[in-house]
C-alpha cells in the first residue's frame, strides 16, 4: 500500500487535483509539499493536528515538508466559511503567536536527515512588497469573477465581506508561488474549507510559472453541531499544555462517542492499519470495556505531550475515581477538578465545617449539613469526616491552598485559603 492509499484508507483524503499524477509523484519522487497555519492564536489547536499528522506521514514515507507560518496572512484572516471577520491583530502580537506555532510543530516534524523539515514565514515575502508591485506582478492573475466563484466568498456575499479578506486567496496563491519558485514546493495540503484558497495558487503557478502543482484537502473535524473545532467556534481543544492541560485532553478522547472511535484511531495514531483492526473487533464485542477510546487517549496524548503528560493523566484519573485526593498534587487536583464549583473563605472563617457547608452551598441548610455529616456523605481530602463539631485546620489545606470536599460520590467542591 503506498501513502496515497493509505492516507485514504484512513479517511484522510477528502479532494485532490489530478490523482493519478499527484499518486504518481508520491510513489515515483521525493515531493515537496506545505501546509499554512496562519497565527490567530497563540496555540495551534484540535483543529489544526490532521493536516499536521498528515504532513508526518508523508515524511515518514520519504517526502519533504514544508509548514508555513502565515506571519503576514494571520494579520489579514481568511473568510474561508467564517459567518464573521477576525479581529484584526498586531505585528507584534502576530510575530509572537508565530513563533509559538513553529515550537509547536517541530514537537512532529524531523528537522533531521535527507528530507528534513523546513519552517518559512510569509511574512518574509510580504513584507518588501509593496501595493503596486503586489496588483502589477500577482493581483493581474485574477479575475473578479473568478475571485467571486469561490464558495467562501459566496457565503459572506450575503452579510459582508472586506476586500481585506475577499484577497486573502490571492495571498494564499502567491505563498503557493513563492515555494513553488524558491523550495521547490509542488504539493499543498490543507483543510476541505481551503480549497478554493489552494488551487488559486495551482492556477497562479501555472500561469506564473508553467509548472503543474497539486493540492490535497483533509476533512475536517466537526463538532457535534456540526462546526469545526477552532478559536472563532469557541470551543478549542488546545495543543497547547498550558490552555488545554494534558488531563482535560486525555479525558477529552476517553470520552469520545463510540460511533467515531474506532474512526479517529485512524485519523489520529500511528498503529497499522491491521492493529486498528484487532482493536475494532475487541472493540465490538465488549464496547462496555472502551478499549477504542482508551487507546485513542494513550496514543494522542503520548504523541502531543509525551509518555510523562500521559502516565500523569490516567494517574489523576485513577486517584480522583478512588477518592484518592491526598496522592495528588494541588496541580494535579486543579487540573483534574478544574470545572468543579469553588469556594473562597472569608478573612474571618472560624474553620466550623457546617458553616462552611451551608457557606460554600455544599449542602443546602444546616439542618441538611449536619444529616450529611453524620450520615457519612461528606468527605475531606477523600477521607470521610463525620464529626459535627468538626473544626477545620491547616492539616486540612493541602500545599496550604486548598481543600477538597466531596459531598455523596461525585458532588466535589474545591475550597480555597
């Protein structure tokens, strides 16, 4: 099987241009190819890692990869299906963000052998060019109707588009151009909503240039409504430890449907095609065991943070499902109860553990506070406490910042000093 093969055995090839060349200059050359991701936030996200895997693949099968850092686009915004424009940023918060992205993607990429990984920043072409020069040598290319036939442009027709981002899939054709001319790029691989960005720069270069290039589009990956996961949706799985920690991404493929496990297990690892069978079958006849998903957490996880990220993960996980709360970490416990209600206490909190109940709205009155004590429904640390004079002291504050407290077997509340 080659890599064309296997990348749409995997469900990873939603459109191409011409297929059999493009197959054949994947199984008979070294191609060249790049993906953009343009600075919109200061962390790539979900989103973002099927074209970044994809790139991997192709390079584990002797390819070279090219990512570009859109330093000059990201200032812009693309329209690509967006119902809104982006906020526009600053050069200086755009140079910072680009950086970010370019130490995040060489945690996949090998800068190392024949066909090491490059990073180039658009902003490097951009920058020198001025409006003229830009019309007179690129914008020439382009017909209005053209520019107009792109579905993108058509969505945002309605309620208004910018010529700002209505020439965003020039810019993006002349980055084609750019690599194509000066590395050697003649494949560009992106989302299914840039396709009419990437083959403007297909057809860019052939009139520019002469030379026959090719695109791959991927699926994207939606939601439950049906919208991809991206910064403007609000709803961002970072691939960023410090805006998503590796806890909140472990549980969020744990916690995957099972009608996309098995699915995803070929989008988003690395085992064989015929490992992912083996899974498959297990998978199906004891669904209730979740070895789909818990493969797709170690395995994910593993790849983007590293085996450490990971072991700390399904160790919050493990503790926090015993009641083990003491063996963590206050790190560790505010990553694994990071959405659960908080509570701070006052300055004057005389420490009376029924107070802080009825205080915290733990348990609903007093009355109720002191049925929960003695009926043994109240845990601290993950140590029940059923004394109702209870008073609370420093022993109970974990690291001298916090105490958990647990009312019945799931009712947690994180209690702050």
């Amino acid at each position: 099987m080659n890599i064309f093969e296997e990348l749409k055995a995997r469900g990873l090839i939603f459109q191409t241009t011409d297929e059999a060349a493009l197959v054949k200059a994947l199984t008979e050359t070294s191609v060249s190819f790049y993906t953009g991701y343009d600075p919109t936030a200061d962390s790539l996200h979900l989103g973002h890692l099927v074209p970044i895997l994809n790139m991997r693949r192709l390079q584990l099968a002797g390819h070279h990869p090219v990512a570009l850092v859109g330093g000059a686009t990201g200032m812009i915004g693309d329209p690509s299906f967006k119902d809104a424009e982006r906020s526009l940023q600053t050069t200086d918060t755009v140079a910072q963000w680009s950086e970010s992205i370019k130490q995040q993607l060489s945690r996949f990429l090998s800068f190392e052998g024949e066909n090491a990984a490059i990073v180039v920043n658009n902003y490097d072409w951009f920058s020198d060019m001025n409006v003229l020069e830009f019309l007179r040598d690129v914008g020439k290319y382009y017909t209005i109707n053209y520019m107009m036939s792109k579905e993108s442009v058509k969505k945002r027709i309605e309620t208004g588009i910018s010529y700002t981002e209505f020439a965003y899939q020039i810019l993006q054709g002349y980055d084609f151009y750019q690599l194509n001319e000066n590395h050697g790029v003649n494949l560009q691989i992106g989302g299914s909503d840039q396709w009419g960005n990437m083959v403007a720069g297909t057809d860019l270069i052939r009139k520019k240039s002469g030379n026959e290039t090719h695109v791959i589009t991927v699926p994207l990956i939606t939601d439950s409504t049906g919208k991809k996961f991206g910064k403007s949706e609000g709803n961002a799985v970072w691939l960023d430890a410090d805006k998503t920690s590796p806890y909140e991404f472990y549980q969020f493929w744990l916690n995957i449907a099972d009608a996309d496990a098995v699915k995803f297990l070929k989008i988003f690892t690395f085992l064989s095609l015929d490992e992912i069978d083996e899974i498959a079958k297990a998978f199906e006849a004891e669904p209730h065991e979740r070895l789909a998903q818990k493969t797709l957490a170690k395995e994910v996880v593993t790849l983007v943070h590293g085996e450490a990220a990971y072991a700390q993960a399904v160790n919050i996980s493990e503790q926090l499902f015993a009641g083990h709360i003491k063996a963590l970490s206050v790190k560790d416990i505010k990553a694994g109860l990071k959405d659960v209600p908080s509570y701070t206490v006052p300055s004057d909190f005389d420490g009376n553990l029924v107070n802080l109940l009825v205080d915290a709205k733990i348990s609903p009155s007093r009355r109720q506070a002191r049925e929960d004590i003695t009926n043994g429904a109240i845990y601290l640390n993950g140590e029940r406490q059923t004394e109702l004079d209870y008073i609370l002291s420093d022993a109970d504050k974990l690291e001298n910042e916090l105490t958990v407290i647990r009312r019945g077997k799931k009712k947690y509340t994180i209690v702050n000093y």
